[in-house]
C-alpha cells in the first residue's frame, strides 16, 4: 500500500470537514486544525479552500477511473465491459459513501471554479478510455444503435440514481446487495 503523502493527509480532513459540516460552512482553518496541517503547507499543496474542493473532487473521480483501468485489463467481452462500469462504480460509492456524497453534490460547483477546466479534461479522458475499451465491441456490432453521448448515461443512469438514494437514506435495499441486478439491467440496455 502506498504511503500516505501530507496532500493525501489535507484532502482526508477536507473530506471529513465536508462531510460533517458541509463545503460552504468548511473553512480552511477547520481543515488545517483537522490536518494538523500549518496554513502555508495548504497553501503550498492547493492555494485556497476552493482548490482544495476541486482536488478532493478529481481525486474521488480517479478512484473510480483506476478500478475501471483495473477492470478493463481483464475484461474479456463487451457484457464483461459494460457491467464492470456498473460494478466498479457501485463498489466505490459502497466503499467511499462520504466521498461519494461529496462527488455526487459538488460536480457544478467544481464546474464553475477555477479548476473546472481540469475537470473538464479530466472527464473528457475518463470518457475517452471508457469509448476506447469498448470501440472494438461497438464495430462488431455488440451493441444497440444508440447516439454516442447517450451511451454511458443509459449504462449508468439507473444505478447512478439509486446511489443518490441509497446515500441519502432514502432507500431500503443495500446498494451492494444490488449490484449485479444494475449490472445485468445496464447489459440487457445496450446490447445488440
């Protein structure tokens, strides 16, 4: 396991801030005492609170990325592909429900800061890397005729949802426990 490096250090007490007092009422005071962190080694790392918000943003999101890179490796058919969209996404949301809930209200604020064009590019890769895995499945014909930017959002949009339901409380089922019911759903929407 890697070392824990004092960046990772601030973003984890940034998490826990977030989470317990929310990202507007979070100042950087409360994430420098949670970190025990000196004020120029946040500003050092990040720059300002904002900064801070857009790295933990992007570090949640190459959570995600890096068990699809994962994933992808030894994934054998297009099925294999696209349930592993599901599966990986679910197993992080289930892993990481803070940052999770953090990602799923933070997008258009991250969006909107001075970082949303690294956000921007790093969707466009993330998006990019998903298409390319499965470019070779869509030329042999494994999938429905379907607009390209409509893909993703039919493979996980439903399990998507539930997650928001599942971290609010609002639902009763395990999101884990549901996992291979919303793989199966995301199959059975785009294949051939």
């Amino acid at each position: 396991m890697a070392r824990s490096t004092r960046k990772d250090e601030i973003l984890q007490a940034a998490l826990a801030c977030v989470s317990e007092a929310g990202v507007d009422a979070t100042t950087i005071e409360m994430i420098r005492d949670r970190a025990g962190a000196s004020i120029g080694s946040l500003y050092h790392h990040f720059g300002n609170k904002e900064r801070i918000i857009a790295a933990l943003y992007l570090a949640g999101t190459e959570q995600y990325a890096a068990l699809l890179e994962q994933g992808f490796a030894k994934a054998d058919s297009a099925e294999a592909c696209v349930k592993l969209l599901v599966t990986s996404y679910i197993d992080w949301v289930v892993a990481n429900p803070d940052w999770a809930r953090f990602v799923l209200h933070s997008r258009g604020r991250v969006e909107a800061s001075e970082m949303g064009e690294q956000l921007r590019e790093a969707n466009q890769q993330h998006y990019a890397r998903i298409y390319q895995a499965l470019a070779g499945y869509r030329e042999q014909g494994c999938f429905k005729s379907m607009p390209i930017d409509c893909f993703a959002s039919v493979i996980i949009g439903p399990t998507h949802d539930f997650s928001r339901n599942w971290l609010a409380g609002r639902a009763r089922s395990d999101l884990a426990d549901c996992r291979e019911l919303f793989a199966q759903i995301a199959w059975d929407s785009v294949r051939a």
